[in-house]
C-alpha cells in the first residue's frame, strides 16, 4: 500500500497530501481487506498513523484534518503491510498498555491482554491490604504484567515472578526496571513453584491454557506470534493448572489466596481441580464480555 501523492505530479494537477484523518480511513479499509475486522483495523490505522507521526492521542483529536508528510506515509505504508500481514500492532510498536502501565512487548512472550486486567483487578478486590507487605508469587510471569501491575497497586509488597523461559524472565525484568518496580521483585527461572519455598499470601496465575488440538485454528495474530510455551496447555487445556493446583498447600499460607485466569469455558473445571484440593472458591471474576475469566480460592 503506498499512502504518498503521485512523486513526479504535473504543476497544475497537483494532488493534495492526504490528511490524517483520511490516512487513517484509507488504512483502516486496507487492513480490513486483509481479514482484520473492522472495528479493529479502525483503532489499529489510528495507533499506526500515530506511530507513524510521532502524535500523542490528544495531537491527533485535536488535528485530525493536518495532511501528513511524505516521510510519515511511507512509514505508514510499511507498519500497515505488517498489520495486514496479522503482526498485532503491539507487536509492530513493542509496547502494549496494560493496567495503568506502559509495557513492552518483546517477540518472545505473550502480547499481554485487556482480559488479563480482570485477573488483577479481582486479587486486588481480594487482598484489600494495600498497605501490608504481602508476599505475591507469580507463576508464568511472561511479559511481567500481572506482577507490575499488582506491584504498582500494594506499595509494600514484594512479588516473585517465575516463568520457564529465559526470554520471559528478562521481559519481567525489563518491564520491572521500566515500571521502577525492580526492588520489590525477585525474579526466578525455573519450572512454576518448584524451587521455591514460600509461604505466599498471593499466587497469582495465567498458565497456558488453549487445549493443543485448539492451537492450529486460533487467529494469525496468536498462533504465528505468541510463543507455543505460553498458549499450549495439553489435551483439555488444563494440564497446567493440574500442575500448579497440586503444590498450592505448600507454597500458600493458610489464610492466602490463589487467583488464576482460566479460558472461557474452564472456570467449572478449574474450581473443581481447587476443590478436590481442599480450597474453598472466594470469587469468580468476569471480563468486560460477562464471560467466567478467573477463578480465586482460599484454603478451606
Ligand atoms: C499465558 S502466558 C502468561 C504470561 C503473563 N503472565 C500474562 O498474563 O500476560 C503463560 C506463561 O507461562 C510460562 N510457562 C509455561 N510453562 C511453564 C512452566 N512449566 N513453568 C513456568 N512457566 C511456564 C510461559 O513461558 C508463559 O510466559
């Protein structure tokens, strides 16, 4: 897609540099074209033009109809064949807004998702303690956005991020040093809590639960660009929760709290494997969809 006026235009028909608003529009129906449905490619055109210009959002509310350079639509043009080709957009700008945080994205790990927040905002309803120093373990810490934003949220706690792959830890570690975040967090290579000892007030969790025969049918922008390692949880996607939910009593204090997120259609399965070992659920949290999205239990 080539967003610039004709390069040699005679004198007297000279075309008109096209605005950002029409940048936008003419994106927007290019990245729709290409499978993007169409209210996303909408707020997607919007996010690239403004990469693409160097514009905060209020700049480009305020000015919408400023034509856009020559310099500006060939970047355009070159993040917009990235997004047409399903790269998600946070993946094209390597960074992502989670919570009330400014994260960055690298390839390795899991785009962090909006879904995710309802993780974080039911512990938080949970803890109700912002002033105490809890002891947060997070297991499968991928990009670091639960640990940061549950970091920014308790003053006085202190958090353990786990994750197997190396490329995560070092995401959680940037995204902890980006956040000012990084006195308050240990972080840990190693295979969910089993080098650890604990005991935790808080474990927190968003394990890999897509079901293995699920994978090849999920959108380009998951399957082609978030890691295996962090959407593959075995034949009924729950492998991973059974792990974890079986050295919960060791790693929890007896009054703590576990809190995991669980795919749509999971949170039944997940409260029964807490269930069968002896926690009691204290809530289950729906996202903006009213969808079951995690599922937090107590020691019973
Ligand atoms: C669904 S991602 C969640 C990432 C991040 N917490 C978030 O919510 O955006 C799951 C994470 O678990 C990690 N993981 C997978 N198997 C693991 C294991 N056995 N032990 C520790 N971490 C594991 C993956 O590397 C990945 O970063």
């Amino acid at each position: 897609m080539d967003m610039r006026r004709d390069p040699a235009p005679a004198p007297a028909a000279q075309e008109a540099p096209p605005s950002r608003a029409q940048a936008i529009a003419q994106v927007a129906a290019y990245l729709n074209d290409s499978g993007v449905e169409a209210t996303q490619a909408q707020d997607d055109a919007r996010a690239l033009l403004r990469a693409a210009a160097g514009l905060s959002r209020l700049e480009l509310a305020m000015s919408p109809q400023a034509p856009i350079s020559d310099e500006e639509a060939d970047r355009l043009s070159r993040l917009a064949a990235r997004r047409a080709a399903r790269e998600p957009v946070s993946r094209i700008l390597g960074e992502r807004g989670f919570w009330t945080l400014d994260l960055v994205v690298s390839p390795h790990v899991l785009d962090p998702r909006a879904d995710t927040e309802t993780l974080v905002e039911t512990t938080l309803a949970l803890v109700d303690k912002s002033d105490a120093p809890l002891a947060i373990l997070d297991l499968g810490a991928g990009s670091g956005a639960i640990t940061c934003a549950l970091l920014s949220e308790l003053p006085m706690a202190h958090a353990v991020a786990v994750d197997l792959s190396p490329f995560a830890c070092a995401a959680t570690a940037e995204n902890l040093a980006r956040c000012g975040l990084s006195d308050r967090a240990t972080v840990v290579r190693g295979r969910w809590g089993e080098s650890l000892a604990g005991p935790f007030d808080v474990i927190v969790s968003n394990p890999p639960y897509v079901r293995a025969g699920d994978i090849p049918a999920l959108d380009p922008e998951v399957r082609l660009y978030d890691p295996a390692l962090a959407l593959d949880g075995g034949r009924d996607g729950l492998a991973c929760y059974r792990e974890i939910v079986s050295d919960l009593s060791r790693l929890l204090k007896p009054d703590g709290l576990v809190a995991f997120e669980v795919g749509c259609d999971q949170a039944v399965s997940v409260a029964s494997l807490l269930g069968a070992k002896g926690f009691a659920i204290a809530r289950v949290g729906r996202d903006a969809g009213g969808h079951e999205r995690v599922v937090a239990a107590r020691p019973a």
